[in-house]
C-alpha cells in the first residue's frame, strides 16, 4: 500500500495468520462459529463475493472504511460500531486472503484481520464460507483475542456478550447474501 494509511501502527498481537489454520498462540482463548447457510456453488459464490467486498461487514451494521473495495492482504478497515459519542472504532489489517477456485468442488472461501492500535482487543478474526462435498455452503468465524486495556477488561462480560451479539449480526448478514 501506498500513500497514507487509513490506520496507523502495527499488528499488536501473537500468532499472526493464525485463524487461517484455527489454532490461536498461547494464552488467547479460541472462538469459532459455523452457521449453515444454504445449499450450492450459486450460495457460495454469492457469499464469498459479500466476505471479500467488506459487504458482510456492512450488512452486519458495521460502519466501514477500508483501503481496498476489495479485501486484499494488507489492506487496512476501520469498523465502527455504536452510537454518537459511544461509537468505538476497530482498526484491522487483512493478513489473509482465500478467493475462491473454479469448480463445484469442496472449498472456502475468506480472510482474516488483526488488531491494529486502538482496537479494543488484540488478535485476529476470520470470514470463511465453505461449501462441503454434498454441496451445504457454511459461514465459518473464528477468533482469538484479549481485551487491548484495563477499561475493556473490567466490562469484560460486557465485551463477550458485544462479540455474541455481532457474530449473530455477521450470521445475518451472510443469510441475507446467501438469499441474494
């Protein structure tokens, strides 16, 4: 990338490219959800376009700036959640991408983010969908994290339950791509 960058810093935490094998570092406890979704490479394919055009994140209610309209590696987002005064902004960089491959076979599709300084964690997030051998297509995420500071450990459960409460808004999303 060139020019200004949308975020600045550097990824802020261990095991980076970790969610694209599903084992976190040490110490960061793992996270993984798989939502069905629907049956069929047209499911698919719509699905892994919306992950890799920051539209999951959109339909999910996230308020998103990137550097790509595309997800590509190393490209920075900056999510935004919350409401006036109360918004918090989550800055990544994309340290994976997997596009999908011609053919109707079993495969997936997706990337993975880590944390950049300001973001109210420090790890890693991953948006797969996957279609199997008899054609379910599935939105797999997986995370690992801790809480960036004192303020996010002390509301801890509060930050657990935020976490819940977007992975539901992302399942939706990728629901509503799937329907095309």
């Amino acid at each position: 990338m060139t020019g200004k960058r949308l975020a600045a810093g550097d990824l802020n935490y261990a095991g980076i490219g970790s969610t694209e094998h599903g084992r976190p570092p040490e110490g960061y406890p793992l996270f993984v959800s798989r939502e069905y979704l629907g049956v069929g490479p047209v499911v698919y394919r719509r699905v892994a376009h919306g992950i890799l055009t920051w539209e999951l994140q959109r339909r999910s209610g996230l308020r998103v700036r990137t550097e790509s309209d595309a997800v590509v590696a190393g490209a920075r987002v900056v999510s935004g959640f919350g409401v006036g005064p109360f918004r918090i902004n989550a800055p990544c960089e994309v340290v994976w991408v997997r596009h999908p491959v011609p053919g109707d076979g079993p495969q997936s599709a997706g990337f993975g983010y880590g944390t950049l300084p300001g973001h109210p964690e420090r790890g890693e997030e991953a948006f797969e969908v996957e279609i199997v051998a008899d054609g379910r297509v599935f939105l797999k995420i997986t995370a690992f994290s801790r809480h960036a500071n004192w303020f996010y450990q002390a509301g801890g459960l509060l930050a657990r339950a935020a976490q819940r409460h977007v992975t539901s808004r992302y399942v939706e999303g990728a629901r509503q791509l799937a329907a095309g």
